[in-house]
C-alpha cells in the first residue's frame, strides 16, 4: 500500500457510490484513484474530496487504476471555496497542472499547493498577474518557457521586439522581415523588462510588481498563447475562467 498527500483536481461519479478522483501528488505526479463507496452518505468521503482540496491518500496500485484504502482531508481552502472567482480560477489553474506535469518534475506539487494557498491567503488579487505568473511557472516546469535573452534568429539585443509564440520568443525587427512574420505583437521595452522580471518573480513580490496595465494585458496575452500553443486544446475549466474574467473587465 502507498501512501501520499495529493491535491484533488476533479471528480467523477462511477456506478452507484463510487468516485473516480484526479490528483497531483508530489510521487506519482498525476493519480487517478477508484474510491469505492465514497459516495455513500454514512460511509462515504463526500466532504474530502472537493476538487482544491488537500488530502492524504492510502491506496492500492493497479494495473489502469488505482484502488483507496482510506482518506484523510488534510486542508481545505475556506476563502477560497467560499469566493467565486478564486475558485473559478484555481480549477482552471489545477487542470492546466494536469495536463502539462511531467512525473519526475516535483516542482509541479509545491507551486501548485502554493498557488492554491496564495488563492486562499491574499486578500486582493491582480488576476492579469497572477495569471502571467503561474502559467510562465508552469511553462517552465515543463520545459517550454519562452526564450527572452535576445533575438532568437540573430542573438542581438534590441529597444523594440516582436514576439513569435511558434518559434517561442523573441524576434527582432531584421529577423522578423527575413522569416517573413508580419502579424507578431510588438514588444515594447517597458513589456519586455516585465517578461524578463517574471523569471525573478515569486508569490511574495507579486503584489509589489508595478507594471502599466498595457504591458499587463500584453504579457498575459503572450503567456497565454504561448500556453494554448503548447497544450493545444483549451480545457473547459480554462473556458470557463475566461468566461468569468470577461466580466470583470
Ligand atoms: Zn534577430
């Protein structure tokens, strides 16, 4: 038997009482468990597994999936469940971490439960930071993060430069007329000293991070796009996000 703490990412209902549960672990990266009966009112683990929830898990290892022995919660995130978009954008965070973990990157469980406590913890959120911020982690986590040290055609440093999501970063202007791009965004120097801060960002200097709300927009529109070129299909719980974020603005 294994045991592991893990982060619930979703749950489905299988059979009569049964749970089908999606985790993050810090082990196993990604684990998909058969709770049997845990959807039974007297018996069950209906309260433990909500999806952002922090649990502890004893299991079983099968073949196609693996089977709980017992379950214990061992966070749940009041603020965070209790507020709307907090919630809506930790499922659409959570899913995105389950698509793009690779298994032997541990980094993925400790941002991720850092993530969801920051979502729980801060009082006011900058969701246009926040968003820039924890995709370019997961990006680099699993090893596509964006190439912004200099032109990546000529390696020349630049005042203005576009950026290039299929090639993955930057280009500058004689660069982008050779490989014949002509829709890219301009990268102005005040973005592109906020991409590069990014790398040195952590959730502790996020509130601090100033930034003009141009440069804001641009650099989450890079980070997404750069993110949706990588995962290909946009989950639902990211739809979602955007649907709810849409009438924020
Ligand atoms: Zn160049």
């Amino acid at each position: 038997m294994t045991t592991e703490e893990g982060i619930v990412v979703r749950t489905y209902d299988f059979r009569e009482t049964s749970l089908i549960i999606d985790l993050i672990t810090p082990i196993s990266g990604k684990k998909r468990i058969l709770a049997k009966g845990a959807r039974d009112p007297v018996r069950g683990y209906t309260g433990i597994f909500l999806p952002t929830n922090n649990v502890i898990v004893n299991y079983y290892s099968g073949k196609n999936i693996s089977l709980l022995s017992h379950a214990e919660l061992r966070d749940f995130f009041p603020l965070l469940r209790g507020d709307f978009l907090r919630y809506a954008f930790a499922l659409s965070f959570l899913e995105l971490v389950y698509i793009l973990l690779a298994p032997l990157e541990r980094n993925f469980y400790s941002f991720s439960l850092q993530t969801i406590r920051f979502l729980d913890e801060q009082k006011r959120l900058d969701y246009l930071l926040l968003s820039s911020f924890v995709w370019f982690k997961l990006l680099n986590f699993s090893g596509f993060y964006p190439y912004l040290e200099g032109c990546l055609c000529c390696g020349k440093e630049s005042k203005i430069f576009f950026y290039s999501v299929d090639k993955g970063g930057l280009i500058c202007e004689e660069c982008r007329k050779k490989i014949n791009q002509p829709h890219l965004m301009v990268i102005d120097s005040e973005t592109l000293g906020g991409l590069r801060g990014m790398k040195k960002l952590d959730f502790s200097l996020l509130s601090k991070w100033k930034i003009n709300l141009m440069s804001k927009f641009k650099i989450k529109e890079i980070m997404k796009a750069h993110l949706l070129y990588r995962i290909e299909k946009k989950p639902p719980s990211l739809q979602f996000w955007e649907a709810v974020e849409n009438l924020l603005l």
